[in-house]
C-alpha cells in the first residue's frame, strides 16, 4: 500500500469518527429534549397511573407536550386524533383540566384500539375520550385510490377544533404518503380555524404531504418542530385553517 492509500484510509476513518462524534451529539440533544417534554408533562398534568412507553411507535415525549400546550393554547371543544394512542390520553387530561370538551381518536387494528379504551379507563378518563375502530378501506381521490380509515365509524355531525394526524402507519406500506388524504376526508369537518398537528414531519413522505397541503389548502404554518434541530424527536408541524 502506498502513503498516498495509507493516508486516505487515515483520513477516512477520522471521517468516519468525526460522523459518529456528531450522530452521538445529535442523539444526546433528542434525549435531553425528551427529558424535557416529559418533566413538562408530569408538572402540568397530575397522572392518575403510570405513562409509560413514550417512544418507538408511540408518541414521543415532546409530541405529547406539543399537543398539551395546544390543547391549553386554544381551547378545543372536539379534538380528532387520526391514529390515537397515548395522546388520547394527554387530551383527554387537557381536556379534564378545562372542564369540557370531547377528544375522538381512530385506530384501524381493533388490539390497539381496545389497548387506548383500557388505559383511558385506567386513567379514569372515558368520559372525555372515544376510541374509534375504524379499519382501512379504499377512496378514490383526484383519480388516484388510497387507504384510509372507514369514517363510518366517525359521528357524522363532528366538528373538529384540533386535528391530530398521527396514522394510518407508514412503516412497511407500499404506497407512500399515506396520510395525504386526511384533509380530502375531514376537511368538511373541521371548524373555521382549526388548529392541524402532523407527526413524523421528519420523514420524506410527511414533508411532501405537508408541501401538498399547503398547496392545495387554506392552511398557515404555525410552527414546524424540527427534526434536524432536535426540537422535536420525529419531527411535527403545526397548520392553522384560515377561514
């Protein structure tokens, strides 16, 4: 091997520590960040059993705190969670604490939506939360067929104040952008100025989504949680209506 080789491979591993070095920082900041959202949490909300599994495929810490400083922030009478979860029952809380209000949320695998329904009654909260079993089904839109959620399953007089768009699940589907057609089938739905938070906006398919949105609705950007700035772990952003 000649210097020339021996130095580029030198250099190349400095390359690589140096990569390693700032993926290492990155994470620590997600995880401080996470500490943060959920000391947060605990001092708003008095928990009346154990909240645990924040991470992975449930909501992280920070989008829990997200939602509850909304949720404290407007005053929603109905909230509207697409994909629901322990967020269900950070709303409901919110929800609880202002004294009124009603939070929906629509899961398409009966096993989690039973879960949701068993910890809401464990957190003695069913009377401010509905768990929706709604599984996918086809629509067509603009010539295009995608899954989404039976809104059978949905009261047909809602009016939403706060959506929450956090399903159908990306992970593992073959069509991307699957949580475009949220707006095409709750549109109607929502009330004049409706407050819209995206999960997993660090995602390609969420940011073509929210470009999409953007595009085609009368939507503002109120706030874009960054995922590449560690203020959020996944990424969310927040869109109000305009009327």
């Amino acid at each position: 091997m000649t210097d020339t080789h021996i130095l580029e491979a030198i250099f190349a591993k400095l390359a690589n520590i140096e990569q390693r070095q700032e993926d290492i920082l990155r994470e620590q900041r997600v995880l401080y960040r996470q500490f943060e959202a959920l000391f947060a949490l605990y001092h708003h909300i008095n928990f009346r059993a154990p909240l645990l599994d924040l991470r992975g495929w449930a909501a992280s810490p920070d989008l829990a705190a997200i939602l509850a400083t909304h949720i404290r922030h407007t005053k929603p009478t109905t909230i509207f969670e697409v994909g629901g979860g322990h967020t269900t029952l950070i709303s409901a809380y919110c929800l609880e604490q202002l004294g009124t209000g009603h939070v929906y949320a629509l899961d398409h695998d009966k096993v989690f939506a039973d879960r949701t329904r068993e910890n809401l009654a464990r957190h003695d909260l069913t009377s401010y939360a509905t768990v929706l079993h709604a599984p996918l089904k086809a629509y067509e839109i603009n010539g295009k067929t995608w899954q989404w959620y039976d809104l059978e399953a949905v009261p047909a007089d809602l009016v939403i104040d706060l959506l929450l768009v956090d399903g159908p699940p990306q992970y593992a589907q073959s069509e991307a952008m699957v949580r475009y057609p949220t707006l095409a089938l709750l549109g109607s739905r929502l009330s004049p100025h409706a407050t819209i938070i995206m999960d997993d906006t660090g995602r390609d398919d969420e940011r073509r989504i929210a470009e999409a949105w953007l595009s085609e609705y009368p939507l503002t950007l109120v706030r874009d949680y960054d995922q590449a700035y560690g203020e959020s772990e996944k990424g969310a952003k927040v869109f109000q209506m305009r009327s």
